[in-house]
C-alpha cells in the first residue's frame, strides 16, 4: 500500500526542500521505490537539490494537463535506483494545479508501483500548499527552533487536519510527525534558540528526528546531491537516523546535546 507524505512547513528557509531530498533518498537507498514532487509551482528548487536541473523536460503541471505522460516526466535519480523525481514549473502559476489533476498523478504514480510518494510543499498555505497536502497520509513538519517558525508550524497543523481529504471524509487523520532543522545544541544551551524539547512541547506532535545546523546543506545543495548522501556528515547522519525513526526503528536522537570544553581544551583556545 503506498504512502503519500507531504513535507512542509508554515515558514519558507526552514530546510523543507532539503529535508524532501535527503528523505526521499533515504527511503530509496532502504530498497523503497519511491516518488519525490515539487509542488513549488514558478519557484523550483528540487530538481537543483537532487542535481537534474538539466534532464528537466515535461513537469508536474504537463502531466495533470495532459501534455506528457508521467513515464515522459519522471527523471531517474542518479544516485539512488529506487528513485524518481517529478519537477514543478517555471513558468506557469500555481492556478495550473486542480485537485483532480493532481490526484490523477498520484494515482498513476501509485498504480506504477510507488510505495512512497513525497510531497515537497511550498510554504505557507497558498494553492501549492494545499495541493500537496490534500491526499497526505503522513506529514512531516519542519521547523527551524525559533519562536516564528514554531508560530507558523503550529498553524500549518491545524489547516492539514481541516483541509486534507482524510479530514473532510472523517477518517483516520493525518499521522504528523515533526522534524526540528538548523539546530546548535551550544545556541540552544546559550538561549539563543530554543531547545529542541520547547519545540515539541509547544507543537504536541511526535518527533523524527533533529538536523544540526551545518555548512555540508549548502555544500551538498551546490553540488546537486541531497545532503544525505555526504559521507562523515553529522547531517547526513542525521538523516539516516530520522529514516530509520519514520520505518518503525528505535532509534536514539544524536547531535543534540552540547559538551563543553574542558579545562585544558579551554587553556589551549579551544570553544
């Protein structure tokens, strides 16, 4: 049975593109095939993620008007077998999305055989947004710890369990899951941001893991590879643990505490 899972976020810059990449990778380098679709409609950035920018030839908006087909859309990831990626458009707006039309791709993505299908959302809640959201089972929402961010997340919560087709049958609920990115154990120790526990405890939704704030994202983003593919990367790392939490591992959090220096590390300059 497939799983369709939406990956958004209230704010934009919170790493939710990044998240949809290494994600999607993650479940494909576990043996899953899997789907990843940008629904940033006029503001792609997926394809620069995943590093197929220029294999880019039909998109998510040809597919639902009938201008390709999805086998003439899908592009194969070159680093995961298992992979597929499905761009969104330049140069149309988000009015070219409609509710049968993108079910319509979902449904052939599923009757392909897709056992995950994930959904990279635009941020904040314009048409995009709820296209993406409106047939998840699961969603993974992101958020930076800050205060705003968390603000925002909290209100995406409440229009995925209003507007998703499983609420306005009156079924089983989205399963939500919360993923904490850009996070520095010191800043969070130094009340610069908060710790990863507010967050959750504000939000009240279980947490899949927690990303460190790190340079390997925008070295990875500028190379076209998802982060997780970044070999001896805290991130990358990171990533892997949060697949393991989503596939029913136990799994411990890591790269969240903060050790301070000790004496002679402190004498010798060290932070």
């Amino acid at each position: 049975m497939a799983r369709i899972i939406v990956i958004t976020s209230g704010k934009g810059g919170v790493g939710k593109t990044t998240s949809s990449g290494s994600f999607a990778s993650g479940l494909a380098l576990r043996g899953h095939k899997t789907a990843v679709i940008d629904f940033d409609v006029g503001l792609r950035n997926l394809d620069l993620i995943m590093g197929c920018e220029r294999r880019v030839v039909y998109d998510l908006v040809n597919v639902i008007h009938g201008e390709a087909t999805l086998n003439q859309a899908l592009i194969k990831d070159k680093n995961c077998e298992n992979l597929f990626v499905l761009p969104a458009s330049q140069t149309r707006d988000k009015d070219a999305l409609t509710e049968e039309g993108v079910e319509q791709v979902l449904q052939g993505l599923i009757e392909m055989g897709f056992e995950y299908i994930v959904c990279d959302s635009p941020a904040g809640i314009e048409k995009g947004a709820l296209m993406a959201l409106t047939f998840a089972d699961e969603a993974i929402v992101v958020t930076n710890p800050e205060i705003s961010s968390v603000r925002d997340s909290d209100r995406i919560l409440g229009i995925i369990q209003a507007k998703s087709k499983r609420a306005k049958e009156g079924g089983e609920p989205v399963k939500e899951h919360l993923l904490v990115t850009r996070y520095s154990p010191k800043r969070a120790e130094d009340g610069e941001m908060l710790p990863y526990q507010d967050v959750q405890e504000i939000l009240r939704i279980p947490l899949l893991g927690v990303i460190p704030e790190s340079d390997d994202v925008l070295t990875a983003s500028n190379q076209g590879v998802p982060v997780i593919h970044m070999q001896d990367s805290d991130v990358s790392e990171a990533y892997k643990d949060v697949i393991s939490r989503f596939l029913g591992k136990e799994t411990p959090l890591r790269f969240t505490t903060y050790e301070k220096p000790g004496f002679f590390k402190r004498l010798l300059g060290g932070k």
